[in-house]
C-alpha cells in the first residue's frame, strides 16, 4: 500500500463514483479500478460496495478512509515542516557580535528583519570577543559573528565579508588635557597611553599604522575585548581610546569624544560565517544580512 493507493482510495470515497473519482484525479477510469481492485487484493477484502449507480464504503472501508485522511494530512505537515526547514524558515541562528556592531545599528537591523520574515525561527543572541568568533565558529559554539577585522577572520575555514566602515574618533576624560581641542590629530596623541581592543594587536593594520605613525610616542597602556570596558577606562582618566564614530552616541558620565583628523585610519565590521554553513536557517540570515547592504 502506497501514498497514491490512498489518494485514489479517498477520492472514490468523496466522490461515490468511479467516473467522477478517475476525471478529478486525471486519469482513466479502468486504470482506477485496476488500482483499487490492487489495494483491496493486499489488504485482503473489498472496500466498496459497487451498484449500478454509485459505490459505498463497507465496513472496512470506512475504517480505511478515516485512516487515509490521517495518514495524507501527517505526510502533508511533513512535507510543509521539511520544506519550511529547508527555506531557512525554521531552525536557529546563533549570533556572536563585538559592541560596535550594536552602536552601528548593523547587527539590530539584521534580527529585525530576520525576525519579521522568518518570525518561527530561534535567534540566540551573545556578545563574544573579537579574537573568539572565529574559533567558536568553528567549535560549533555560534554560527554567525560580527566583529572588527583581524587576524582570526581569516583563519581556514571561516568565510569574512565586509559590511561597515567607519572613521576614528578619540574617547577620553572630560578633565583631559587634549578635551580642550575640538579635534585631534595624530600627532597630539604621541606620549598618550592609549587604551585600544584587543583585535588591534602587533599584526592589524590600525595597530601598525599607529606604530609607523607615532613612532616612540606610541604607547598602549590598556586593552580590552568590551567596548563598554574601553570607554570606562577612558572615562576614568586611564587613557585615551580610539574608537568607531557610532559609539559617540553612547554616552557615560565623565567621557567626552573628539575627532581625529586621520582618514587612514578606520574602523570596520565584517560579518564571519563558516566557509560551508549546512544550516539552512544560517543561510536564511546570512542572505538576508548581507543582502540589506
């Protein structure tokens, strides 16, 4: 007994007639007749009283079509569950995201608009260094990171795009000495201890910029993953820090921001992934987020 046993077994039920059942199925009537004649062979009796002017279902029928409703309405959810699953539209996404991709906006629009279109799909949300996405990607731990570009980005294995850039602005003390400016360059922070993320480590190209641009007047005093503990540091008169644009409007009690009038050196956000992400849900989001770009 198949699927299509059961189909063609119903549709003479609901019709009462071998006729009207073969031309709603499109097919010729002594091919249905051969096909039930089949069914009732294997299961061992008949299933229809036939007369002249219509068929009725006998006892074992009735039984039969009350099962095949079941049977063709379950395979029906299956097919929709599979078929929902694999557009993306159940399942879930795992979100790793450093602080600046909350501050540009980027990574809240994105779960919006995920949410709106594939409302029954589960987001799990987790703020994760930097220099932690990629291996946690890879460990399985997230599927998705938002995070500065550095060195563990392009680790074998993990697929990077690019989706922000921004300028520089510098973060310290209200009471600091360079506040009094309405905007710095790069020369005025020789001799400052600065307070920098932990992506910016000896092999970034803002890190190596700063370098080559300071020269001995380059001093890191402090680093952190958190963005919020960069601009308390700051705040706190431990430094200053160099940070993206959008976080100025974060405000905290204490801290002031300035411009820095240093085109070449930006921030930026890439978006990180496995090379080959098997879940389609994973896929749903990461067509969707970089789509919106």
């Amino acid at each position: 007994m198949d699927l299509r046993h059961l189909r063609y077994f119903l549709a003479v039920a609901e019709e009462g007639h071998f006729g009207r059942a073969a031309a709603r199925l499109h097919i010729v009537q002594p091919a249905l007749s051969m096909q039930i004649k089949a069914l009732e062979d294997e299961l061992g009796g008949p299933l229809f009283i036939r007369t002249s002017r219509r068929v009725e279902l006998t006892e074992a029928g009735l039984l039969l079509q009350a099962e095949a409703r079941r049977t063709l309405e379950q395979v029906e959810h299956t097919r929709q569950t599979i078929a929902r699953s694999l557009r993306g539209e159940t399942g879930r996404v795992r979100v790793g995201f450093a602080g600046n991709a909350i501050f540009s906006g980027k990574l809240t629009r994105h779960l919006r608009q995920f949410h709106q279109r594939y409302p029954d799909a589960d987001l799990v949300i987790e703020e994760v260094g930097p220099l932690q996405q990629a291996a946690a990607i890879l460990a399985g731990q997230i599927d998705v990171g938002y995070t500065p570009d550095n060195p563990t980005t392009s680790a074998p294995g993990i697929k990077a795009q690019r989706i922000g850039d921004w300028t520089l602005l510098v973060a310290l003390a209200e009471d600091h000495p360079l506040a009094a400016h309405a905007d710095l360059t790069l020369d005025q922070l020789a001799g400052q201890a600065l307070i920098l993320y932990d992506a910016h480590d000896a092999h970034e190209p803002l890190y190596e910029l700063l370098s080559h641009r300071l020269g001995n007047g380059f001093s890191v005093a402090r680093r952190s993953s958190s963005t919020l503990s960069v601009l308390a540091h700051a705040a706190a008169g431990l430094g200053v820090a160099l940070v993206p644009a959008p976080l100025q409007q974060v405000r905290i009690p204490g801290l002031t921001y300035r411009a820095l009038k240093a085109p070449e050196l930006m921030a930026n956000l890439v978006l990180i992934s496995r090379l080959e992400e098997p879940g389609h849900a994973v896929q749903a989001y990461l067509a969707l987020a970089l789509g919106s770009e």
